[in-house]
C-alpha cells in the first residue's frame, strides 16, 4: 500500500504541515505563500530586514526593507498567515557587505 503524498512530498495531510515562506515582498514568493496557504498548509511567513529603508532605495534592486516587507506583510494579512519580520541588518552587513568590500 503506497501513503498519500502531499504537494511537498510529505505523508502529512497540509493542514498538519507548517511552511516557513520566506517572503522578499516580490512576486515570487508572494505567490508562493498564498497557494501553499490556499492548498491548507499552515504558512508562516518571514522577511529578513537587510538594509535600512533610506539605504535601499538608493540602491537598485535591493529588497529586504521597507516596501518590499510592507508587501509582504499585507500579501500575509490578505491571505491570513502570521508574517515576522527578523532584523538581519547589522548581520549583513557586517558579515557579507563589509566582508566582501574587504577583498
């Protein structure tokens, strides 16, 4: 006898399988979390805080701050999932900014 499988390959029905859905506040994983949340997983979505707001929008293409978590953050209220914000900035760019223009 073959178990039933969920979307993600696990022998859990979805609703007894919690998703950690890291949310950028783009498109991509936006989507993502509203179908795993569709399908009845439990989604918890989080944003790593990267750059500071003002710092970001000089910077194109930078995500992980202002905008981009206010998105993500109503994509998680619209749907119903909880949505954290973790305050990685010092982290960053400590060990990858400042790390890399050391090179």
């Amino acid at each position: 006898m073959t178990k039933e499988l969920n979307s993600l390959g696990f022998d859990k029905h979805p609703t007894d399988t919690r998703v950690i859905v890291a949310m950028s506040g783009g498109v991509d994983s936006s989507v993502t979390a509203s179908l795993l949340h569709e399908e009845g997983y439990d989604v918890v979505g989080v944003t790593l805080q990267l750059y500071d707001h003002g710092e970001a929008i000089a910077k194109k293409g930078a995500c992980c701050a202002g905008q981009d978590i206010k998105d993500a953050r109503q994509v998680a209220e619209a749907c119903g999932f909880p949505h954290y914000v973790l305050d990685y900035e010092s982290n960053f760019r400590e060990q990858v900014i400042e790390d890399f223009a050391d090179r």
